[in-house]
C-alpha cells in the first residue's frame, strides 16, 4: 500500500502544481488513514497468553463480523491472525482468550467456540467435553470445538462418569464467593446428549436416584 502511494504521489507531482499536490497529498493520507482506522474499529480488545505464557492485552483482538481479509474467520467470531500466530497452544492444539468478561477457546486454524466461565477462567474439558452458552442455554463441544450437545439447557453441570446433570428453569444464586443452583426441574444425559433421566425432578430426589444406581 505504501509503494502504491509513493508512485502515486510522484504522478500526481507530474500532473499538478506545488500547492495543489500539497492539498491534494493530505486529502489522500486523511482518507487512507480513516480507511485502516475504520478496519480496525470492527475489533474488540482481548487478554490471552502468548508462546512466552505471558499474559498479553491486544486492543484489535476478536470481532464479530465478516472480515476475510484481516482475520480467520471462524464458527463465533473473528480472531485477529496476529493474536493466532503469537498465542500459546496447549497440546490439544487449544488456546483461550477473555473479552468482554467472556472466555473463548480457539484453535490454529482461527475457529472458535465461547466457553462458560468456570474458576474465574474458561470451563475445563472433563471426559473429553466441555461446556458452551449461547442465548443463556448451555451445551458441550468437544476439543475439535464442535458442537456436541446443543445449548438447550438453564445448567449443566460437568461430565461424571458419562453424565451430566441438568436443569431448566432453574437459575444460579450468588452467595458470597460461591453460587448455587436453585429450583427448576431436574434430569440427567449422557455424552451423547441422550436424556437417561427424564427432566422432570428436582434436585434431591435426582441425586438420590443416581446414588442408588
């Protein structure tokens, strides 16, 4: 872009005269300048770790849009390629970010899933799956970031033993440092998000079933 705009100008020099160039070159760098400005607003600042596992804030990190000739563009959002090239991995080829007080998990390729929060960082994959929230519901993906169980659920909790347990209608408490999940009814599904406990219990007495297996 540079090279292009230095040989312009020495055109224009050709063609125009002293003051008028002069103008003319401003008006030029004035509408470049706003055009990469507006390129970058589209961008939300972000916190990941880098290769060095230092913890880096980048300001033009995640957007949610289409922008094919900045950035990979993913299933979520859209990373910024520099944030992908200097992020650390793990050796799921996994790595995370935070904005907005959202997590994401990402991989190299640039593809993203948002991942609930979780010990004040993003959830952890337990029996290979962790969880997703899209629209308040709540689901699972796997560690190739696709969709396992589909969002459907007020809470999930982790995988145990091929289980999880989930509510709806329920809703999470804050009390002092910790949360509780309150109300609602209550079943259970597998890995597969196949129900194995009809949803339709409260809490205690579902605990209770699952003790007595």
């Amino acid at each position: 872009m540079l090279g292009f705009l230095k040989l312009f100008f020495m055109k224009a020099h050709e063609l125009m005269p002293g003051k008028a160039i002069s103008f003319f070159v401003v008006l030029v760098v004035l509408i470049y300048l706003s055009s990469s400005v507006a390129a970058a607003k589209g961008y939300r600042q972000c916190e990941y770790t880098d290769i060095n596992h230092e913890r880096v804030i980048e300001k033009n990190c995640i957007m949610f849009g289409p922008d094919k000739q900045n950035a990979v563009i993913s299933r979520e959002a859209i990373i910024s390629k520099e944030v992908i090239a200097k992020a650390f991995y793990d050796s799921d080829g996994l790595s995370s970010l935070q904005t907005g007080g959202k997590f994401y998990y990402f991989n190299k390729s640039g593809k993203t899933v948002r991942v609930i929060t979780y010990d004040n960082g993003p959830d952890y994959f337990v029996e290979g799956l962790a969880r997703t929230i899209k629209n308040g519901r709540i689901g699972f993906f796997d560690k190739s970031l696709n969709i396992v169980i589909k969002p459907q659920y007020d809470f999930a909790f982790p995988i145990k033993n091929g289980i999880s347990i989930v509510c709806n209608g329920c809703r999470v408490v804050r009390e002092g440092e910790y949360s509780q999940v309150q109300g609602g009814k209550w079943g259970a599904i597998n890995k597969k998000g196949e129900v194995v406990h009809n949803i339709n219990t409260s809490r205690k007495e579902l605990e209770s079933r699952l003790e007595k297996r």
